[in-house]
C-alpha cells in the first residue's frame, strides 16, 4: 500500500499555480480537514457547481492528503493538459456511458490507499437539482476499508463575478450514518450522501451574473 502522505510534485505545483485565485484573491476557507484521513484508502463525496470546485478542495487538503478526482475524459485530448492530469493521478470517466473501466481503475487506486474524490452528481450542477449516480456506492461496496468523508464547497461560483471577491469555503466532515449501511442499495448511498452534502451547499448557478430566482 502506497504512503497516502505522498503528493507528487505535480499535484503540489498545479495547487501552488491556482494558490493566488483559490487562498489569496478567494480568501479560502478550510475546515474539518481533522476528518480527512491523512493515510489509507479515502472515498470523498462533494458537491460541483463550479469547475473550479476541484482545484479548491485540492488546494484545500494538499498539505494533508492528494485527491485522485474521477474527471471527464475530454480533458484529456490536450496532450499537453493530459500529462498533467496523468501525473496529478486523475482518472478520466466517459460521462453518461457506464464507463466501468474508470470505476474499475479508481477502485484499484483506492485498494492501494489512495483518496478518490468524486461528485456524486456526475457533473455540474450548473444551477440545476440533479440526482446522485450509483458510481459512489459502486466503489464503496468494492473497498469496504474505505473510510467515506463528505466534502462541501461554496464561493467559488463567484470567481467569475469580479470585482466581487468571493469567499471561499471548503469543510470537510463525515457523513452522519457513516458509509454503506446494511441492505443500502450503491444508488442509495450516494443519493443520502449528497442529500446532507446539498443541505449545507445548497445548489448555485455558476456564471458571470447571479442567476436570477424564478417562481
């Protein structure tokens, strides 16, 4: 089993590069990161409203712990951008196709201690409710050593809404019935997961102006 204490010196330097928009200019917020086990296998649950959700909670639990994150795969016709994320640890996933070749991968990485993140809810919200995917439980119920931590982060929606400064903040804490329970379905899994995830980060449209509440 790997030192789950390692970060490879990629994963540090993208964190370092996005470190003046995420902790300076975003006046990043970390709490409970005490919930994130600094070693062994990690499954991690967070809510995705913003496509910059995935740098905050890095640079939120670097000093502490490197996330492998399930990405889509498009990132990685880049050439350039996909060595990155290859030397980061992520793993690309074909959205909306089943891609068991991800969850097998990710599921692999998490055997051998790795802290796997995922958005339960597959993409971004982009303002919207969606419901959770059964890839979560999938990858719970394969790695029952997993230790299940839930993430939530908001603010960075408005690193976009300049000059507005936003105020980024990233808790880190663990679910309050604890991972997959007896006769609990993987779908169930992650729709309770993100259920207590949505209820302190409620969902919130990214874009240049605020989106406008109708009804």
């Amino acid at each position: 089993m790997r030192d789950g204490a390692h970060v490879t010196r990629t994963f540090r330097g993208v964190m370092a590069l996005f470190s003046p928009l995420t902790r300076r200019w975003g006046r990043l917020d970390v709490s409970g990161l005490e919930h994130l086990p600094a070693e062994g296998p990690v499954l991690l649950a967070g809510n995705h409203d913003s496509w910059l959700d995935p740098v905050a909670i890095g640079t939120a639990a670097v000093r502490r712990r490197q996330i492998q994150a399930l990405a889509k795969s498009s990132l990685w016709k880049y050439r350039l951008v996909a060595n990155v994320l290859d030397n980061m640890g992520q793993i690309p996933i074909k959205r909306g196709k089943g891609d068991a070749g991800a969850l097998d991968r990710a599921i692999a990485e998490l055997r051998d201690g790795a802290c796997i993140g995922i958005f339960p809810e597959g993409t971004r919200s982009r303002g919207r409710e969606l419901r959770a995917r059964s890839g979560f439980g999938r990858i719970a119920r394969a790695v029952p050593e997993a230790e299940i931590v839930c993430c939530t982060v908001v603010g960075t929606v408005d690193l976009v809404r300049f000059p507005t400064r936003p105020r980024i903040r990233v808790r880190f804490f663990r679910p309050a019935k604890g991972g997959l329970g007896e006769g609990e379905s993987d779908a169930e899994l992650g729709a309770r997961l993100l259920a207590e995830i949505r209820a302190a980060a409620p969902v919130t449209a990214h874009g240049r102006r605020p989106a406008v509440p109708t009804g």
